[in-house]
C-alpha cells in the first residue's frame, strides 16, 4: 500500500468517475459567472451545457487560481493522515498556482519535517494535464516510490502534445489572445486557428485554416506527425471540449481510424470552466504521448 497521495488541481480536466477511478485527488479552482462565485468542481454545481450556454448568450467570466491558503488546508488533511503528497499544477505558462502550491509546502514543511511534498509544473491544460496524470497514478499503482513517479514527471512531462482548435473566434478577441481586427477577418473568411502548447505551456496560435472540415483534419494530421511511433502510436489519446461534441467525435473517429493500434478508445472530456471560461465554447482539443516539445 503506497502511502502518499497523487492530487492535481480540478483543471486537468478529467470526470469525478475518472479521479475516483484512479485514485486521483484534486483540488478545484474558482470562477465567476456574471458575478457570483463558483467552485471548478468538474461540472458538479453546474453542467458544462449550462455554463458554455450561459457565455455563448453574453454572460461574463472570470477564474481566480487556488491560493497559498487553501493548498495548506488541503495538503495538511493528507498530511495528518501520515501520507506524503505529490502534487502536479496547471502550466505556468498561463497560470502562477504553482507558487501559490510552493508557499504551501515551504510552511508545511516546516510542521511536517518528516512528510514529503513533491510540486510539479505540469506545463500542461485540460485533459492533457489529466494524461499526464493517468500515467502517474500507472507508475503509482505499479509500485514505483514517490520519488520515482516525481522524476518521471519531470522527465516527460514534455512528451505530452496539447493541440487545439476553435470555431469559435469570439472568446479569443475577448480574452486578447486575437486582436479584433484579425478576430473580424478570420470571422468572415472562416477561419479556424490551430495551436499548441510550446515548452513553456503557454497556448500559442501556429496555423491559420480556413474551415471546419479542414482543421480537424490538420490537427489529427499533427498527431501523425509528433506521436510516439507515428502511426504505430499504441499510448492513449484523450480528448477534451467546449459545447462542440459533434467535432469532437469526428476527431475521435479520423484518430482511431488513422492509428490502429491505439491504447483502448479516444475518451472525450469536457473542457472544464476554468480553461472554458478563456476559450469559450467551440473549442476542442487533442493530447497525445510524443516526441519532446521544443519550442
């Protein structure tokens, strides 16, 4: 019996069946919805389909991270139970919760000197952060010490691919990621940005393709060229998105197609409230085990 906790922030995206499943603890951030406060608690207080129907009618957002407080509270309940913790962030490239996670584990390292707390920046979102997790909880189940799973994160944790596409440019110009004026032109020429997390996980655009049809064919034709063994790729895709499930399937259907020996069934998430609440509905996006980002 392995006697330390593998937790994540609400962020990565996957089901409470999938945490539960796998023995993943999680922590939730926090955002608004036209003024009034809610947990990202993976769609429990409110449905994905409401929250991605109430942006796309106008109501207005806004995420606040998990603070220094609240991660000591949390990792202090483990902490008493006598289990050591390793703990994995949202990418600091668009988020600074790993430094509130650090001040937690400095003051409780001090209370708890014979305890381990283990952060690690997962420099990656959504349901790709929940791979990268799935693996973790393999390696926990497998055996592997607390260090070991820790190094291995270290280790690959840029092995993981996030690529991402829109339909829907609205929440992009909003959020400042697309200037109004290229948001107004990729609007009425049809245009659907593709992007991908660098070796700093931050999002960044890197292609511009003109209709639907076509950039779900581009970002599966990404996952030929970057997964592990190319078309033998055998590892796990997941998927996540925003109120767009239709293309999200058909994502699922050209993967499983073009890569016979996949690991099981794309599984497709939802794009939780916090990463929806920048993207906005229209969104979706892939992850899959690959060669080391690099830029």
């Amino acid at each position: 019996m392995n006697s330390y906790v593998v937790s994540c922030c609400s962020t990565a995206d996957l089901t409470k069946e999938h945490f539960a499943k796998r023995n993943i603890s999680y922590i939730c951030f926090h955002y608004e919805l036209n003024g009034q406060q809610y947990a990202d608690d993976l769609g429990q207080s409110m449905p994905f389909d409401q929250f991605y129907k109430a942006m796309q009618d106008g109501a207005t957002t806004k995420t606040s991270q998990i603070n220094a407080d609240e991660f000591t509270e949390y990792f202090e309940g483990f902490l008493k139970e006598g289990k050591d913790i390793l703990h994995v962030c949202l990418s600091s490239g668009i988020t600074g919760v790993v430094n509130s996670a650090n001040i937690a584990r400095e003051e409780l390292s001090e209370k708890y000197p014979d305890r381990k707390i283990l952060i690690v920046d997962s420099l990656g979102a959504s349901s790709g952060y929940g791979l990268l997790m799935d693996r973790l909880a393999d390696l926990r189940d497998e055996g592997k010490t607390i260090e070991e799973v820790y190094q291995w994160a270290e280790a690959h944790k840029l092995n993981l691919h996030h690529w991402f596409f829109s339909t829907d440019l609205t929440f992009y110009i909003r959020g400042g990621r697309i200037s109004k004026t290229s948001g107004f032109f990729g609007t009425m020429l049809n245009i659907c940005p593709l992007l991908n997390m660098d070796d700093q996980g931050r999002l960044i655009p890197r292609y511009k393709i003109r209709t639907k049809k076509k950039v779900i064919h581009a970002i599966v034709d990404k996952m030929e060229e970057y997964a592990e063994g190319g078309l033998d790729y055998s590892g796990k895709c997941y998927i996540s998105q925003s109120a767009c499930i239709e293309d999200a399937r058909e994502v699922a259907r050209l993967v499983e197609e073009r890569f016979p020996k996949l690991n099981g069934k794309v599984e497709i998430n939802s794009i939780g409230t916090t990463i929806g609440s920048h993207t906005g509905p229209g969104t979706v996006a892939l992850f899959f085990w690959g060669s080391k980002r690099t830029a």
